[in-house]
C-alpha cells in the first residue's frame, strides 16, 4: 500500500487532491482503538441494520454489501479506499470537524473525509461530534448510487466556490469546541455551560446569513438529516440519522415535523448538539440536484456583477474576483466604484493579494507583491467596440498599446490609465 502519513496514494480521488487540502488528513492510528471501540461499532451497526432494515433507503442495505463494511470491527481507512476507489472515490482520516470550505472541496474532489473518532459508549446512540460510525457506516453506503455521488461532488463542488464570512468561521470554532466537549467523558459543567453559550451568542449575531452558512443548512437538511420519498412513508438517507440509534428511531415519528423539500430550506437553521424538530422529505435523488442548481444560479459566482462584487465585499472575507479577461484577482474586497449608470468600474482590495489566472499564480504578482492590496479599472475601453480581452496585437498596436512603450488607455467610465507597457 503506497502511503504517505496515512493517506492511501494508490487512491486516484486521494492522489489527485491539492496540497493545501492534504494539510488536513491525519493519520487514522487504528492501533489507538480499544475492543470496547469495536464493541460499540458492533453494537451499533447490528441495532441499526436491525431497525433500518424496514426505515432506510434501500440503497443503503446495497451500499453496505458494495462496500463490504464489516459489521465486527471498525474499518481501516485503507480498506475503505480500495473499495470506494472501485466507484471513483476516496477517504482520508481527519481530526474531526474541518473547516467549511475545505470539507465542501474535499467532497468536490470525491474525497470522503473521515473523523477516525470512536464515540463513548455513554454517546452510543448519538454524538454531536464527528466520529467513525457516522462517516463510514452512514456516508459511505449511500455514495453507491451514482446520482446521490453526483449530487454530493456537485454539491462540493458549488460549495468551493461559496462566499463565506469571518463569523461563519468564529461559529464554527465554537460548535467543533462544543462538540469535543460533549464527547468527552469528564467535561467540567461549567466549561460545558460556557462553550454552549458562545454557540449560542455567535449563532445570534451571525447576522446576515453567507452563501456558506445556508449552502451548510441544504447540506444539513439532505446529506445529514435528510429523508426521501412521501411525506407520509419516508425513508432514510442522511448520514447522521443512519448511524444515529436514538434519531433513526424517533425522526420518524409524528411530533417531528416533515416538510417537502425545496431551496428554502436553506432559511431553516439547525442544531447540531440536539435533535432536530423538523425534517425535509425529498422526491428522489434528482430533487437534491435540482434545488442546488436553483441555488447555485443566485450565487455570486453566478450572478456575477455588480452584484457579485457587493457580496464579496460584504463578507469581509478572502475571495477571488475573475475578470472577463480571465484575470483571477483573490484578496479581501473593500471597493467597487459605480458610474452614473450604477455599472462598476474600478475594484480595490485591501491586504495581501494575489493575480493569477487558470488558476496559476502569475509570477511577481503574489501577496508578498501585492501586500497592501490591489486595485483596477474595469470596463469597456474608447476608440473600440472590442472588448479589451480579444484585441489582437495590431489592433493593441492601432490603439498605441505596443509592449515596452509608455501608452494611454481611455475607458468608457472615464478612468485614464497612462504608463508602460
């Protein structure tokens, strides 16, 4: 087995991830786990295949057989990666939550990310923090159907690209330290009473929600919690319901509410230390793809624009702005200038930046280059009808654009650049 650091490299999904995401896989250190760890994976995999057996989609019961998950001891990661690389597919070992954007990119590159954590066995019917039963025993089974695998890259792959604030970020800090907190065994109360509340408190002033935040309620309500079928005989699809023994009983019974699924889910927020009063009921596989794509189309990679600008700018985060050119401009927004005509014509970042383009860092032009932010005119130019992108070199050349000369450049807002080339 070719590894490095526990990750399988004779995975192709895990092999082609980027470097900035390998900072987060983890050795899985199976050697750690005790038989009272494998007891508790036993004891939950045959009290779940028990129940689910009648409440479960039944792509389930064929997505365990596929992937030949053993119902006696807790998989090794390596084993988990020959078989999800038969459908495309990969793991890597994780030290329980990860940041959004990371865990949405993982999953755009068909990567499962696995928290190795075993829960307690005073948890055994739930736990608020990621662990191995929840990853292995509930994500993996599903992703046998090529649709739902569809959906879940598609749904990375739009989650990459979400604009996201630092509050996202500060809330989640405070629900991964929550969560370690209730799985540990001898928390201190006051410590426990403390990290509840600053959820609490950030989860109030979260403010306008991001593109993330509610990207993170769709994901929630489908590939955690989600239920599939009629209102009136649904059945289990969400990873956190088919490796939860207390909730895959009871999210089925009257007094939690099932509503039709549809894009406004994302308004409906969620709690991830406690059980949910509310579920969403999708038609099929296809239904999940089909509300993603209707939110995906309101996103600021999308709408582009005006539009697109204000929201990087509001979330007074990292983004990247990509110009008609190609041109990839990522820094923190904090202006875009308008004309008469409310039509943008110069964009400013401030702090480091960098330019680069197909995704390629252009040379000399890093955050170190561009430390104290960088700013642009936008625009069509005078004297062409051709957008400034597709000139040709004599057309550049008519225009008294010629490279190493000192040249003008008029744009239709008015801005006058002048300087070489």
């Amino acid at each position: 087995m070719n590894s490095n650091n526990g990750i399988s490299l004779n995975n192709a999904a895990v092999a082609a991830l980027p470097k900035h995401l390998l900072q987060f896989a983890v050795d899985q250190r199976y050697d750690d786990y005790t038989s009272v760890d494998h007891a508790v994976w036993r004891f939950i995999m045959r009290q779940n295949t028990f129940f689910l057996k009648e409440y479960a989609h039944k792509v389930y019961f064929q997505g365990l057989l596929e992937t030949g998950i053993s119902f006696e001891r807790i998989p090794r990661i390596e084993e988990m990666n020959e078989i999800l690389g038969r459908i495309g597919w990969g793991a890597v070992a994780v030290d329980g939550f990860i940041p959004p954007a990371a865990f949405m990119e993982f999953q755009a590159y068909k990567v499962l990310v696995i928290a190795c954590d075993m829960r307690q066995i005073h948890h055994i019917e739930y736990t608020p923090a990621p662990d191995i039963v929840h990853e292995a025993a509930g994500h993996a089974p599903i992703i046998v159907d090529r649709e739902y695998s569809d959906y879940l890259q598609r749904f990375g792959e739009v989650g990459a690209k979400a604009m996201q604030s630092k509050k996202d970020f500060e809330l989640y800090e405070a629900i991964r330290h929550l969560s370690i907190l209730k799985e540990l065994p001898n928390s201190d109360p006051q410590e426990l009473a403390d990290a509840t509340k600053l959820v609490e408190e950030r989860q109030r002033n979260l403010g306008e929600p991001s593109e993330m935040a509610l990207l993170s309620r769709l994901h929630w309500w489908t590939v955690e919690y989600g239920l599939i079928g009629t209102l009136e005989n649904p059945k289990i699809f969400g990873a956190g319901l088919l490796s939860s023994i207390g909730e895959s009983v009871s999210c089925l019974e009257p007094h939690v509410k099932k509503l039709i699924y549809s894009v406004d889910a994302a308004n409906t927020a969620f709690d991830i230390t406690t059980k949910q009063p509310q579920l969403f009921v999708c038609r099929d596989f296809q239904h999940l793809t089909g509300v993603l794509e209707e939110f995906a189309s309101r996103m600021a990679f999308t709408v582009g624009g005006l539009e697109g600008v204000n929201k990087a700018i509001d979330c007074k985060n990292t983004t990247t702005c990509q110009y008609s050119s190609g041109l990839q401009v990522s820094g923190t927004f904090t202006e875009v200038v308008t004309d008469e005509n409310k039509l943008p014509m110069y964009l400013r970042t401030t702090g480091p930046t960098a330019l680069a383009f197909a995704d390629k860092q252009l040379e000399g032009h890093g955050r170190d280059y561009h430390a104290e932010g960088f700013g642009s005119p936008i625009g069509s130019w005078r004297n062409t009808e051709t957008s400034p992108e597709t000139l040709s070199d004599s057309q550049l050349r008519g225009l008294g654009i010629v490279e190493g000369a000192d040249g003008t450049i008029n744009f239709e807002s008015g801005i006058v650049v002048t300087g070489r080339v």
